[in-house]
C-alpha cells in the first residue's frame, strides 16, 4: 500500500481524502513523527495530539489565504508536514535546519514565530482587526491554543478585547488538559468538581437506577431524555458560561480526533460573525505507547531515543546543573521549614518534582503564568515565607515587570533560580537564556550568582537563602562542570584562579572553563593571564576590581547580551577607581545584540568567539592593537 503522507505537498492534497484515507494518514503522520523526533529530539506528545486537529483545520480553512495561528508553536508539526516541509524533518531543530517552531522564513503558512505560550489570542484579535480594514475582510482568522496555554493571564486579557471588540475570529481551545505536566486551571476543573461532588453524583445515580426500572419503550425513551438532560447540563456549566460572559461564543466540548465531527464544528464555527471558542479535547501522545503511558509529561520533550521501545531513564550519568540545584533544594528543604518552592507549570524540567513528592504542600505551580508566579513569591515573602522561583531563563524576561518592582522595589528575599540560562541550542532564538544578566543587573539590590561548578551551585544557594533581598542564581543546559571541594569560593567573594601579568581575564559562570583554557592556549606563546571567575557579579568584588585595574588589558566574558551585561558593569566598576584616570583598556566579550538561530551550543559560542579559542584570539588581537 503505497505512503499516503507521500501525497500530501499542501493542505488542498487533504481534501480530496476520504475518511477511511484520513485515519490511514493520521497514523503515518504519528508514525512518521515518532521516527523525525527519535533522531534529532523534540517536542512528541503534543503533535501526536494534535494530528486530527491539525487535519481538520487545513481541510476547512484555506491556508496562508486564511490565517492559521499556533499557540503554542511547538504543536505545529504536523502543520509543517501538510504544508510541504516533510523532508526537513531530517534536520529538525538542527543549524540551518528545520525550526521546531513556526517560522515565518519557512512558510507563507507561519504567520507568527510563536514558542512562548498564550499569546496567540493577542495576535488574533491584531490580525482580525487588520483583516477587518482589508480589501479581503472575509479571511477567517483561526487561533489554536492549547497544551496549558489557557493558564496564563495573557490569554484572559486577549479575550476579553475580543469579546469587546466582537473581532472575527475561531478560537480553537486544544484541551488536553496538560502543559508540561498536568495542567493548573480552575477553568478545566470546573467540571470535574461537579461530576464528583457527593451529592450531585447520589442524585445521578439514583436517578438513574429509577429510569432503568420504568418499563419497556416508556424506560428507553426516558434513558434518552435523560442523557439529553445530562448533555444539556454539561454545555449549561462553567465553560461556555465564563466564555459567554467576555462576550465570546462557546462550543464543545467535542473528540478531538474526530476528523468528521471537528469538520463540521469549525465550517458552523466560521460562519458565526464574532469572537467563537470550539473547546476540543485530544490525548497528549497519542498512538505511542510510550507517550501515553508518560504519567509525568506524555513525552512533551525529549531527547534522542530508539522508536522501538521510547525513552529510557540513563543510567550512571553525569549529573546536570538541574541536578544539583534538586539535590540543593532538598537539603534546604530539610533546614528551611518556610522554604517554598513555585514552577510555572515546569516542575519537572526544573528539578522540582522531587520537592514536591517530599512536601507537597510547600510546592506551587501556577500554570503558565510567571507573572502571577513572581508576585505571588513576594507575597510569601512579606509573610515570612522563603521562596525559590524555578524558572528557565528565558522565561524570567516574561516577569522582569513584576520581579523588579514587586520584588525589588520591596527587597523581598525571593529567590530565582534560571535553569537554561545562556546559550540553549536546538530550540532557537525564543530559548537561549541570554537576558538574565542584563535584566537582573537593571534591579537595585539584587545579588546575580552566576556558578561555574556543581559545587559553586551547591554553596551559592546556601548563600542566597541567608541574604535578606532578593537573589537570582543562573545556570546553564547540560552537564555540570565538577570541581574538587578547594575549588570553591564562598560569599559573595570573587575568586582568582590564576596569575598572570599581561591580561586579566574576568569570566562569569559557564566561561569561566572557557577562559581557562584561553590562558593555557595564550601561555604557550608566552603570554601571562590572570583569570578571576566572578561568582556574583552583582555586587562585584572590590578585590578583583582592583586586581584587574593593575593589568594592561582587561577582558571580561559571559555568555549573555553584551550590551548593558555583566562584562560592562565590570568595566565601568573598573573606571570608576580613581575617577578612570588610570583605567586599562577593556574587552567586553558577550552574546551580540541579535536573535541567534538554532545550533549546538559549542557551535554557537565558537562561532560567536566565547570558547576557549575565540577568547585567546581576541586576547591576541587587542594586545597587538595596543601594542601597536
């Protein structure tokens, strides 16, 4: 039987399939994705979700004609597939390969670069208003969101614009009832108090067992009515209620993998003249075992693995800075009966399952929705709580808002601790963890860690849990770099790790290797350097300030944003002695101001010279400038 997926080059190839075709295709489609993902990683349980909503959608909007919007983008694969780009799943999420988001250099068919959740029903009601003022004002706009995006706030805003504005546009509500992990919404849980609410279900019951006695025909005809009543009662309930209340129209919920019926539902959906939500429900994982039976995440992300028998746990592996924050978490947990730990619906990737298996009732998720996350941690903080926010730091620029003046204005002692921070890899432009410096730097008495070890981790939240203000510790993706026990600073001192005379190389958190291994390259061609690692570079060490301050060329090197950065407050620190009268020359090494394409992350940091290589050359390079 010859590959139906084969056939599909555009979304006008599925409408010519019939039913029976469909169900054939949705299984390629799962089968096809589980294969693409094995080789290269990448986000599996929500596209195996989203397949026959996905089908449905391209075969009753007319894509890029009309407006088809994900949110979020990493359940866009399917959509990449029926819109021509199968064979770049080779390269998915590989440098200069396919996005795992949507990509608007890619396709006319991605009109949003959108990785970051719940926004989507903010750039529909932007579209729909511009539609609305076009020479083709009946292009249907389509939002899809879903897989959690319905926990953050943005999303409630937009909403409520749309129900005022009585903009067109067909909300589809992906509910699979997860984000990461389960999802946190009053909204999905409405129905389910209900249907378990003591009274209500002895009532059902009873009900029931009352209509079944009821004799022949006369029984059957009152079974039917009273499903009919249950129906009615379903649509009757909170949902469509809050939905309608915003001014939005609400329908469903209906299966999410009926082709036929969703069909239906959106051709009745688009002819409605206003703002309409079609709630949806799928199976996260769908059609892999191994995804369905992911109790934690239905394999939301994963790594390389073998189609055959999923992802396995490794054994005897190296451990990762998540790693030791968890083990670092649990032990204060132990010391710190007021210790209380928040995740925007990240628990696990930010290591705080094991917390919160431990004391559950000292773990908060919110959902996706750090702004409400960080206010709320400084609220436990004015009642004598102590907070750790487990963020990845990507996401910490959503709540620079509300960690600035919520927490700093109020030097309250909450904790960030940013996962991923600096240069991330597979996942693009939208992932590298690349602002938390500059950001954080901006907020007045925050103290910015930033480890260049497991043990470095270890100890600075130690520390961070006895400052009295608030406190960010950022980490990089990956394996930890181990040190032995002497190799260890403490405080908020600076440590020198080596004496030179030439330069003096100022490293912070993951470049401090890097900037080790530029002295060794500069040492073989007789050139002495200094390598301070920073540890906190807010404050900074007076003592490596002014140790720097004594060296002809001072170089500084981090991977974040080199505007407005660590390396820049170091130079100015650095100016400052003295009133800059005898200031060396410096070096500012950073991440430049551009959104930087996806790749490994030691192919990116060499290409943006923040290895060990890249340093020692520019080393060399500003030496003979000032020689010269």
């Amino acid at each position: 039987m010859s590959s139906l997926l084969e056939q599909i080059n555009s979304p006008a190839d599925l409408r010519r399939l019939s039913g029976d075709e469909l169900g054939r295709l949705a299984a390629e489609i799962r089968d096809f994705i589980v294969s693409a993902v094995a080789v290269t990683g990448g986000h599996l349980g929500s596209n195996l979700g989203a397949v026959e909503l996905t089908l449905a959608v391209h075969r009753v909007f007319d894509s890029p004609r009309d407006v088809v919007l994900w949110d979020t983008g990493h359940q866009a694969y399917v959509h990449k597939l029926v819109t021509g780009r199968r064979e770049g799943f080779a390269r998915l999420r590989q440098a200069d390969g396919l996005s795992g988001y949507p990509c608007r250099a890619e396709s006319d068919h991605d009109w949003i670069e959108n990785s970051h959740a719940s926004t989507v029903l903010s750039y529909a009601h932007g579209v729909a208003t511009a539609v609305a003022r076009s020479a083709e004002p009946d292009r249907q706009v389509v939002a899809i969101i879903g897989d959690g995006a319905m926990t953050g706030g943005m999303a409630y805003e937009a909403l409520n614009n749309l129900g005022h504005s009585g903009r067109r546009v067909l909300v589809i509500l992906n509910d699979n009832g997860r984000s990461y992990s389960p999802t946190v919404s009053r909204l999905s849980e409405s129905l389910s108090r209900l249907r378990l609410n003591p009274a209500f279900v002895q009532r059902r019951r009873k009900l029931e067992r009352t209509v079944r006695r009821l004799p022949g025909a006369l029984g059957g005809f009152a079974d039917r009515y009273l499903q009919s009543v249950k129906a009615g009662f379903r649509e009757a309930l909170e949902p469509p209620a809050f939905f309608e209340c915003l001014g939005v129209r609400y329908t469903g919920p209906i299966d999410g993998h009926d082709v036929e019926g969703m069909e239906q539902a959106f051709t009745h959906a688009a002819t409605y003249d206003g703002p309409i939500v079609v709630h949806v429900r799928t199976q996260k994982g769908r059609g892999y075992p191994p995804a369905e039976d992911d109790d934690e995440k239905n394999l939301h992300d994963v790594s390389v693995f073998d189609p055959l028998t999923g992802p396995v746990a490794p054994t005897g592996r190296t451990r990762t800075y998540t790693d030791v924050f968890t083990g670092a978490l649990l032990a204060a947990g132990e010391r710190h009966p007021d210790l209380v730990a928040l995740s925007a619906a990240m628990p696990g990737p930010t290591g705080l399952l094991p917390f919160a298996l431990r004391w559950p009732d000292r773990m908060f998720d919110v959902g996706i929705a750090e702004q409400h996350m960080v206010t709320a941690a400084a609220g436990m903080a004015m009642g004598g709580l102590r907070p750790v926010v487990a963020v990845y730091s990507t996401f910490f620029s959503r709540a620079f808002d509300q960690a600035n003046l919520d927490v700093g204005l109020h030097a309250a002692p909450v904790v960030f601790c940013m996962d991923r921070a600096g240069i991330t890899g597979d996942d693009g432009a939208s992932h590298h963890g690349i602002l938390d410096l500059s950001l954080c730097l901006r907020i007045p008495g925050m103290t910015v860690f930033a480890p260049s070890s497991a043990q470095e981790l270890a100890v600075m939240f130690g520390t961070a849990l006895t400052l009295d203000g608030p406190a960010a510790i950022r980490y990089p993706k990956g394996v930890a770099r181990e040190v032995d026990p002497g190799d260890v600073g403490e405080g908020l001192a600076a440590r020198r790790l080596r004496a030179g005379s030439d330069v003096c190389i100022l490293a912070v958190g993951k470049l401090v290797e890097a900037g080790l291994q530029a002295a060794d390259h500069l040492a073989e061609e007789g050139i002495a350097a200094t390598v301070w690692d920073a540890r906190v570079v807010a404050p900074l060490d007076e003592v490596m300030i002014a140790d720097a301050a004594t060296h002809p060329l001072v170089v500084t090197a981090e991977d974040g944003v080199r505007l407005g950065g660590a390396g820049q407050a170091m130079v100015d620190a650095i100016a400052a002695l003295d009133e800059g009268a005898n200031a060396p020359p410096a070096l500012v090494l950073g991440v430049p101001r551009t959104f930087i394409p996806q790749a490994k992350p030691a192919r990116i940091l060499a290409e943006l010279g923040l290895d060990g290589p890249g340093i020692a050359t520019a080393v060399r390079k500003a030496l003979a400038a000032s020689a010269g």
